[in-house]
C-alpha cells in the first residue's frame, strides 16, 4: 500500500531536525535512496563524494525495506542507528520511505531519537502506516 506523503511538510520537518547542534544531515528518501526533501545543514562540509553519498542512501534505503518482512514476528522497526567512528547514521521508516539523519558521534542516540520523533509530530502508528 503506498501512502502519499507531502514533500514541502517533510522539507520543513527536514529543517527544524537540521537546527540541533549535532545534526549534520536530515533528509526524506524513497525506496531506492533518492533524496526527496531535506539535505545537508548549511555550511556542512559533507565526509563523503556525491557518488559515496548515493551509495549509502541507496544502501540505507534497501536495509529498511528489508527489516519489514520480519514485522509480524518482531513488531515494526521505531527507528535504527549505527554508531560510527565520525558520525551517527539514523534512519526511521516512514511508510515507504526512509529518514536518514547523520550526526556528530558524540550523541545520545535514544534522546537524539525521541527529539527527532517530536520534530517530525507523528505517533508511532502514523511512522509505520496503522
């Protein structure tokens, strides 16, 4: 079932994430890990080459699509994170997409998480499509 989403309303839920200190990169990604709202903070030198940059949009986008075939069993994913050496990469599925959000590596990654979940003004039902 795919659900339509606004893109101007996800733009700006795009930028009220980028406004925390620690948040590098907010953006709202189909399926195939293209980008559809949202983008690095201004001034943002970015770690990667436009090509890396695709390839772990890309990436993300198809772990999320396979965490869903284990939801009957487990329950549907919240959000997941990945903490690296330099950065933080979260992704909380949103229906058919995906919201990547990188951060500094310092980050609480639960608070981090529950702050964004505010920003975004949805339930837990409306994340995952109930």
């Amino acid at each position: 079932m795919t659900h339509e989403i606004k893109l101007n309303e996800y733009e700006q839920k795009c930028q009220k994430i980028l406004e925390e200190d620690e948040i590098r990169f907010a953006g709202l990604l189909d399926e195939f890990g293209n980008l559809l709202a949202g983008g690095y903070k201004q001034k943002m030198t970015p770690r990667l080459t436009e090509e890396q940059y695709k390839s772990v949009c890309n990436e993300l986008a198809s772990r999320v699509a396979k965490r869903k075939k284990f939801d009957d069993e487990l329950g549907h994913v919240k959000y997941s994170a990945s903490r690296r050496e330099h950065v933080v990469i979260m992704s909380f599925p949103i229906y058919e997409k995906v919201l990547m959000v990188v951060s500094e590596s310092n980050v609480n990654i639960d608070k981090l998480a529950y702050r964004i979940i505010a920003k975004l003004g949805r339930q837990w039902g409306e994340f995952i499509g109930e």
